[in-house]
C-alpha cells in the first residue's frame, strides 16, 4: 500500500484517529449548548412535527371482512348504492389495496389516467365520464396500477392564454 503521498503511516493514522474524535466533541459542545439555551429560554429548540394519519387522508373502502385506502380524490365515480362502502372508520382487517381489488372486481373498476390528468392539467374526458355513470360500479383513478389522487381541472390562467396565441 502506498502511503507517500498521504505522509507517514503513524501520520495517517493519527489523522483517522484525530477527525472523528473532533467530530465527536463538537457534536457534544453542541448538544450541551442546546439543553442550556432550552432552560434559560423555557422553550424547546427542536421542531414539532404534526403527526397525520394515513386514515385521514383517504378514503376507507371497505367490504363485510375487510377495508383498504386509496388516496382522497382518487374515487372518480360512487353510485348511490354502494356509498356506503366507502366510510370514515376502518371496518375488518387492513387488505393492500391490489388484494383488496381481486377480492371486490364486482363493484370497483379501474381507470388508468396520465400523469397529466391526475396533475389537473389535462381533464379527464366528459364522455368517460359518462361512462362510468353506466357500469354503476366505484370508479378509481389509477397510474400505473396505484391509485393517484385527480386534481381539479386547472383553469387557464391570463399568462397561459397569452403564451397559446
């Protein structure tokens, strides 16, 4: 092994030895200086984070035995008569969702869109959506096999129109 260009093996190693243990006191200087400022300030330094459940931004869908998620937004079409599989309690044991697909192909079907369309950007064609008053089945959007959340159309702004022309 060559160590020339990197000094004297006792120097390299000193090095190997001298950085972390400079790394560790300062981590040290500053975690002690942390607790101090939190006593005389009476507050806390670190950051709140706001703890969300998964529950609370989707849909539950569930059937007799068991329940899964999909994304608010992502039901694109739900018949009167099967609103209420679709609730705000969990109800039965947790399936993933392509499980849960399998097991309920009788009253869901799926809808692949594009990217662009989940984004709002491009719409979801009206005449689909006609369609799927039809097959009275829960509709849901999916890109590339997962369910996406579909964004409101977007409405041209005063600058898009401009750029069009």
């Amino acid at each position: 092994m060559k160590l020339a260009k990197y000094g004297t093996p006792s120097r390299v190693v000193l090095s190997m030895m001298v950085i972390p243990l400079s790394l560790l006191s300062a981590h040290a200087d500053n975690s002690k200086g942390a607790g101090e400022d939190n006593k005389s300030s009476g507050k806390n330094s670190l950051v709140k984070v706001k703890h969300s459940s998964l529950y609370k931004n989707s849909h539950i869908i569930s059937n007799n035995k068991a329940h899964t998620i999909v994304p608010k937004r992502s039901i694109v079409f739900l018949p009167a008569r099967i609103k209420s599989r679709v609730s705000d309690q969990p109800n039965g044991k947790f399936i993933l969702w392509p499980s849960f697909l399998k097991m309920n192909r009788d009253w869901i079907w799926t809808f692949e869109v594009t990217l662009d369309q989940a984004k709002g950007i491009t719409p979801i064609p009206k005449g689909k959506l006609k369609d799927f008053s039809k097959l009275n089945r829960m509709v849901v959007a999916l890109y590339r096999g997962n369910p996406i959340s579909i964004l409101p159309p977007k409405k041209p702004s005063s600058k898009d129109a401009k750029r069009s022309k």
